[in-house]
C-alpha cells in the first residue's frame, strides 16, 4: 500500500481545523487531526511544506518507521507543531491500516478492555446560582461526571466560563481576531474556589464525580494550599494547577495533598512526563492524540504511566477535531489504565464537515464498529467554511503584568 496523496484541508466550522488526508494506491483515504488551536497555519505549512513530499511512495503500512523518519529526521525535536504534525501522520496511518484490516481501530491496538469510556463534561457559571444549573443541563444530556468552573467576585471573566449563554460547539471562548485580555487574582481565586465546591457537593451529594481546571495559574505552594482546602469536596481531579514544565515543583504540591492531579495537555512528549511519572507525582495523563504525536507516541506514554498505576485523561476540548476525538476513543477503549476522556461535542457544523461513527450515551462514548477510525471529512463541506485567524485569551494580574492562562 503506497502513499499517493497527503493533502492538508484547512476548514472553519464554527472553529478552526487542519486535516491531513492521506490517500493510497488501492484507493484508501485515512484521516489525522492537525489542529493546534490558536496557530493552525504553522502546522499545516510543516505538513504541506516539508512532510507530505516525502511520504508520496511510501509503504503506508510502515507506521513506526514512518514515526521514526519524521521524529528523528528532523532533527529539532519535540514542540508543539512538529508533534501535531507527526500525529497527524500517524493517525491517518492507523486509520488506513485498520480499514485494511476491516476493524475498527480499536481492535488493533488490542481489542476493548471496556464496554464503554466514561466521559466528563463541563459545566460552569457566572455565579453559583447559573453554575448549579449549567451542572443540572450537563446531567440531562448524560454526563456523570462535571468539570466545575466558576466565576469569581471582582474578576469579570474568566477562562471556560461563558458571559453569555454558551455558543454551540462549546463554552470554551469565543473567536477574537486578536487575543483577548483577562485579568486573574490569585488570592480572591483561593478564596472563593472552596466555597463554591462546599456549595456544589451540598447540592448534588458525595456521588457525583467533580473535576477543576486550575489551568496552569498556581505557583507550587499555592496549588498546595489548594488542592489541602478542595480535599473535603472529594475531586476526581484538580487539573493544571501549576505550569508544570516544572515538574519538580510538582513533589512540592503531593507533599501536602491527596487531591487527585492531573496534568499535560500542552505537553507534547512522554519526554515532559519523566519525572511526574516516575516520581508518581501526578495521576492522570492529560496529552491528547493530536497534540503528543498520534497512537504510536500516545501508546508508549501510557505504557510508561501505567507501571506506576497512573490512568489517562486524554484533553477533549472542541479544537480537537472529531478525527482527533476518534483517535483519543479508540486508545481509551483499548489500554487497560484508562482513567476518563474529557468530552465537549462539537456544533453542528462541524459535524456537517466531519462525519463520525463514535456515540456519547448515558455518560459513556464508544468510538463504533466502523472499520478505522469510524472518521470521514467532507471537503465539499469543509471548503465552504473559510479559515479566520482566531486567538485564545491572554492574562494579566491587576498590575498589568501577564501571567499564565
Ligand atoms: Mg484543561
């Protein structure tokens, strides 16, 4: 099976994606996600430029060699666009080999170890009153377990809380041709976040399985003081709770705290996990397929978690294409340290321009019986959604000065 085609499909419904289509000799078409939110046209120039020329004529079959030729190749390792490049290679790659296979992708990264992916989904509110309901209306669409994420007095918005009822595709941000600014105070944070958890679990109970996104905007010791002050509200996780390429800084906040944490999604490498991993100083694994260099990386990374009995948590924000989402679901229902998958269904238009096998149903996805990925694009309908640049916010304390977002 040798490659004929990889194209590089640029589409805008409701949000920004890159695809890479990669077509073979017999007719195949496989699909991998190259979306890197906020600078798409990077990648797709790493890909149109300097990787599709050199897989015309290969074996498409040859997915670790293939992996390999890219990663090393290169030289200059690592980083956000070379990953979402290789992953998406990768992916399509996969999909390609289990359509000749005539089996989902699932099963040939070892057949289900599960019936079904229990997913989370994210609610939020202004004020504890609109969060209460936002969990309600998260419960009525089938999630069991909630990301909670509130406002908090004096800071008028804030990352993944909508200032108004939330758009189709997901409360995440809106669209803004240049960045917008938030400001963020710590202190005022700290303070109000227990209260806001007491008041959650006062309402819906122990059961309910509850997450939070700190999003990287702690220093070590007050991610500490955090995840000591939210241990009565029993989280499933406390995600992000300091920028963790400091990873030492990490042994810091387990001295204090049996929160649960989770951490990675802008991670790229099982080379950024090296010692939360082998130090057990996080428990859940947050890279996505599309950003940590597709199945063949993503594999070997959970494998590496698992000896130390650390679970997945693979990002599922709506940036992550429904290719991207599909790969995530095939690796969820194979490995055995599956943890949870964070799932944000896209709009309709994106599904218009996706079409996709894999099904949400009473708190659990399943990426379908399709052979592959179970993933089509239709570029037709992805031709008519135009690419606009579109940034995420940046933050600044009260002073001015930035700080993580
Ligand atoms: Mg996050």
């Amino acid at each position: 099976m040798r490659i004929t085609g990889a194209d590089v499909v640029v589409t805008s419904p409701g949000r920004n994606f890159v695809t890479l289509e990669i077509t073979t000799d017999d007719g195949l078409t496989g699909y991998g996600d190259a979306t890197l939110n906020g600078r798409e046209l990077a990648v797709a120039s790493y890909l149109s430029d300097h990787v599709s020329p050199l897989l015309i004529g290969r074996d498409a079959h040859r997915i670790e060699d293939t992996w390999q030729y890219l990663y090393r190749g290169a030289y200059w390792r690592r980083g956000p666009v070379t990953m979402a490049a290789i992953a998406a290679v990768d992916v399509a790659l996969w999909d390609l080999k289990a359509q000749v296979a005539g089996l989902p992708l699932y099963q040939l990264l070892g057949g289900a170890s599960r019936s079904g992916i229990r997913a989370y989904g994210h609610a939020s509110g202004r004020d504890l009153p609109e969060l209460l309901d936002s969990i309600r209306e998260r419960q009525e669409q089938g999630f069991r377990s909630i990301r909670v994420q509130s406002g908090v007095p004096g800071l008028e918005t804030i990352y993944g809380i909508s200032a108004a009822p939330e758009p189709a595709g997901g409360p995440e941000h809106g669209r803004h041709p240049q960045p917008s600014e938030e400001i963020w105070d710590t202190q005022a944070y700290l303070r109000h976040l227990p209260t806001v958890f007491e008041e959650v679990r006062n309402e819906f109970g122990p059961e309910l399985p509850l997450l939070h996104d700190v999003h990287h905007r702690l220093t070590p010791i007050q991610a500490a003081k955090l995840g000591k002050a939210l241990e009565p509200y029993d989280l499933f996780w406390l995600e992000d709770c300091t920028p963790a390429e400091n990873q030492d800084g990490l042994r810091l906040v387990r001295q204090h705290t049996t929160t649960p944490l989770a951490i990675g999604e802008v991670f790229n490498s099982a080379v950024d996990y090296q010692t939360l991993i082998r130090e057990q100083l996080i428990d859940y694994v947050r890279s996505a397929v599309t950003h940590a260099g597709g199945i063949t990386a993503m594999r070997k990374l959970f494998d590496l978690a698992a000896q130390y009995q650390i679970k997945s948590g693979i990002h599922g924000p709506t940036d992550i294409s429904p290719v991207g989402m599909a790969a995530g679901l095939h690796l969820d229902l194979a490995i055995h340290n599956f943890g949870i998958q964070e799932f944000m269904p896209h709009s309709a238009e994106t599904y218009e321009v996706f079409r996709h096998s894999y099904t949400f149903s009473d708190g659990y996805l399943h990426p379908g019986e399709t052979p592959g990925l179970g993933v089509t694009l239709d570029r037709a309908a992805a031709a008519r959604f135009e690419y606009r640049p579109a940034y995420l916010p940046v933050n600044r304390l009260r002073d001015g000065t930035i700080h993580d977002w």
